[in-house]
C-alpha cells in the first residue's frame, strides 16, 4: 500500500502528516520523544513549544498574521489547534501550551490513516518522505543528511525564556496593562527607574553565562537573541527593545517608567508569566540572581530557566527546490525550522506546503509551487532562491513578497492590500488546484 514517510512530530510534521492524511493517505510517523529527547524539549507531546507560547501577531497587517489566515484556508491543525486554545495576548496570537499541542496530539494519535512510530530515525529512509526533525535533528540522522547532502551542516545557537510563578510576583509593584492599551491588559509589567535600570543593566552585562561548545559559532536566531547579548550592543538598546517603556503608563502615577519589563501568560490557568525578551544564555544561578533584581520579582520562584540550543538548518538555496522536494531525490522532501524558514508558524505552514505536494507526489500529479504572492509562497521562494553562501533563516514579513503596482505609502494599509492581494490569489489557486 502506498505509504509516506514522516520524521518528527514537531509543528512542521505534524501539519505535514495531518496534511496527508486528511487527503486519505497513509502515513508512517516516526518521532523519538518521549523515549529519546532534545535538549529543549520538555514533553512527549507533537508540536511543542521550546520556548514562548506566542506564535506572534495575528492581524493581516503583519506577514505572520497573513501567513496565519492563508494556513487557516487551508485547513491546517496547528492553526486550529492555536485558535481553540487562545489565552490573551494584545494583539498576538499566544496559547496554552500544553492544550495546543495536547490537542494535536490527540487528533493525530485518532486518525485512523496515520501509524505514530515512537523511534528515533537514524537514516534517511527510502520511499517518499518527509523530514521535519527541526533544529535539534539527532545526531545520527543529522550524519546521514549531511553525507546525502555532501556538505557540512549549518549550526548556531538558540536560546529560551524564563518561565516564573505568579503567586511569588510582588502585585503591589507589577501592574496589568498592554502596550497602548490595545487589546485586553494581557501584560503584567514591572516598572523601573532609571537609578534600578542602571543596576540591572551593569549586573546583567557582566553576569556569567553558561559554556558555548568550541565547534559552534556565535550566531544567534534574531528574534530570540539573549538579553545579555542584546545588553551589550549598548546601555539604551534594550530601552528599544523588550524594556521599551511607550505606551505601558503605570496607572498608580500615570507615567512612563525609565524602563518596563513585560511578563507575558505562558498557560491557560494564568499562573505561569514568562518574561517576555530574556532568552538568555547566562547560568541558572546567575539568572535568579539577575532577574531577582527586577522590581517585583524579588522573590519570583523560577519554573524553567532560560537556555540555549543548537540549530540546524540545511543550505537551501543549493539543496531545495520551490517545492520543498530535494534536487538530488524527488521522492525526498524537508519541512520546518531545517529548511531556513523561522519560527514555530512559518515551520508549520512548510510542512503544510511539503504534505500537499508529498500527497501529489504519491497520486502521481506533479507537485505544487504556490504564487509568490502568498507569504507561503514566498518563503519557499525566498529559501530556494536567496544567496547560499550568507543563508539565513528568515521570518514571514512582507519584504520577500512581489511589491503591488500602485504606491501606497501608509504602511498599515499597503501591509493590508498585500494581504488581500494574497488571500485573493491563495482563493483562486485553491480552486484551480481542487485543494
Ligand atoms: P520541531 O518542532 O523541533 O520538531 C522536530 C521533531 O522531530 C521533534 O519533535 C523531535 O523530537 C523530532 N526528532 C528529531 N530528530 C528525530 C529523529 N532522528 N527521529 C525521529 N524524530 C526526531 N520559534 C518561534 O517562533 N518562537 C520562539 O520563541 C522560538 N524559540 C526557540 C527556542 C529554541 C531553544 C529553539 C531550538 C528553537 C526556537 N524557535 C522558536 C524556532 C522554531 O520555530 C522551533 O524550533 C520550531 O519548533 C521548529 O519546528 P520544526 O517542526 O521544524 O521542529
């Protein structure tokens, strides 16, 4: 019986995997938690989330909200998974955590075309397949890419949020609010003087951080790039960055505080905040130390400590064509973070993309190539196209889709007709390729 191959039930295989079977194919998926784990994940859930419970904005005025709506077209899981198990968060898109991806799971775990095989794959199979092993494929199988590939990997560092308690916050210091007060008050925020700043600043830069393995270059995964790393570009940046005070007024004195460290909801109950922007690489230790010195985190009790990961991505401008198939194996196709696209969404809608086509492939039809148009469409073209030699992984955003043929300068609105321009183009697609 005709079969595809899928590796890793992160969020990129399992949107693959539930892709094909939705079409009513069969599928073998192989993924190695809970018997074998990565450094990053904590669960033997599908599609967890190593580090904040945020899949980023939801408003067609953001490249990750459009590509959000073209997925939800499409009848993807994690986008249902997301929206069902919602917890408030201003104008972003933020989960449970455990619920999300208990939720696929479940649905993937029922589904009656696809087998779960609980194994690490440590080769290349043959057949067609889908890899999505993410950043922190295993070793084994990261050995057998890299010789198919006759190339090198690619590794840098990721790092994670600290996650705290609410019951340890200090409430008469931290106030409830969102930026600008859009949306309902989602944030928790720990106002700062510039005399507390000041001693932040000068503890933070020169806390001890954790070791960074010889082999592995500095390079770091722009949207989570360390607090401490950030700090040290220079005493204002944060003030910029995660500590930007505009907009967070504290309502006891009316005023913006010099600075503002924003606690975010990690779970649905409420009583988990991560602190939004402090990936950091620094020692568990220090971290307490540290971020202890945040007014109203005195005593804040620590339920996971910041950390810092390998990533592993593939050069996919040399190895990958539009249609996320291999050039050297058209039966072979990859998914997720490893392919260079960045970030739990934009991980999720290539492996919506590589199950329609591994589905196509599997009835003989000839795989598809979305309009670049379409922010899915551009993120494979972008991947498959942009220079080898500095490849970088990329987040949706609008600065790889086709500019529109009038000018139109206020950005919210060109932002918005890119978005219908997308979603016009993604209605006509789908009917013209019946999906
Ligand atoms: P994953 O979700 O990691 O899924 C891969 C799956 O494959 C895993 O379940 C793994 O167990 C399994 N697997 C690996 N090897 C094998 C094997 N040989 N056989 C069988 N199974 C295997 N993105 C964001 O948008 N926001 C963030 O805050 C963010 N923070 C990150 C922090 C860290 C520490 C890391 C590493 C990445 C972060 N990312 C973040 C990037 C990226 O979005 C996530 O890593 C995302 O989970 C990638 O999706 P994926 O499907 O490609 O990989």
């Amino acid at each position: 019986e005709k079969c595809v191959n899928v590796v890793g039930a992160g969020l990129a295989g399992s949107e693959a995997a539930w892709q094909l079977a939705k079409r009513g194919i069969k599928v073998r998926l192989y993924e190695m938690r809970p018997k074998k784990n990565t450094p990053a994940h904590h669960t033997g859930n599908f599609a967890e989330l190593v580090c904040t419970n945020s899949l980023r904005a939801n408003q067609l005025t953001n490249g990750a909200g459009l590509l959000k709506e073209e997925m939800r077209q499409l009848d993807s899981l994690i986008m249902k998974a997301a929206d069902e198990n919602s917890v408030p968060a201003g104008g972003a898109l933020a989960v449970d955590r455990d619920a999300f991806s208990g939720e696929i799971t479940k649905t993937l775990h029922e589904n009656e075309n696809i087998t779960v095989i609980e194994e690490e794959l440590k080769e290349l199979p043959q057949g067609l397949t889908v890899i999505a092993t993410g950043p922190l494929t295993s070793d084994s199988l990261a050995d057998s890419i890299k010789e198919f590939m006759g190339d090198e990997g690619l590794y840098f560092y990721d790092a994670a949020a600290p996650i705290v308690e609410k019951a340890s916050l200090d409430m008469d210091k931290v106030y409830l609010k969102s930026r600008y007060d859009r949306g309902d008050a989602a944030y928790l925020n720990c106002p700062m003087t510039e005399e507390e700043f000041e001693n932040f600043y000068n503890e933070l830069i020169n806390a001890e951080t954790a070791e960074l393995h010889a082999f592995e270059n500095e390079r770091f995964f722009e949207g989570c790039m360390p607090i401490e790393q950030m700090a040290s570009r220079g005493k204002k940046t944060m003030l910029f960055g995660p500590l930007k005070p505009v907009g967070l007024e504290d309502p006891r004195t009316g005023k913006e505080p010099y600075a503002v460290v924003q606690l975010r909801q990690d779970n649905a109950v409420g009583d988990l905040y991560n602190i939004v922007g402090f990936q950091t690489h620094l020692k568990w230790g220090e971290q307490k130390r540290v971020f202890s010195m945040i007014p109203g985190l005195e005593n804040a009790q620590f339920v996971r400590y910041g950390v810092m990961h390998r990533n592993t991505y593939l050069r996919s401008p040399e190895f990958l064509k539009d249609t996320y198939q291999t050039k050297k194996r058209s039966d072979l196709l990859f998914a997720g973070q490893m392919t260079g696209v960045e970030g739990y969404v934009e991980s999720a809608a290539s492996g919506l993309y590589a199950g329609i086509n591994a589905a196509r492939l599997i009835e003989d039809k000839d795989p598809l190539v979305f309009p670049v148009e379409t922010m899915m469409g551009a993120m494979a073209h972008y991947i498959t196209h942009a220079s080898a030699k500095n490849f970088q992984p990329i987040n949706a955003n609008f600065g790889i889709v086709p500019r529109l043929s009038q000018k139109i300068r206020d950005k919210r609105e060109r932002n918005l007709a890119l978005s219908k321009r997308a979603l016009d183009i993604l209605d006509k697609y789908k009917l013209e390729n019946e999906l």
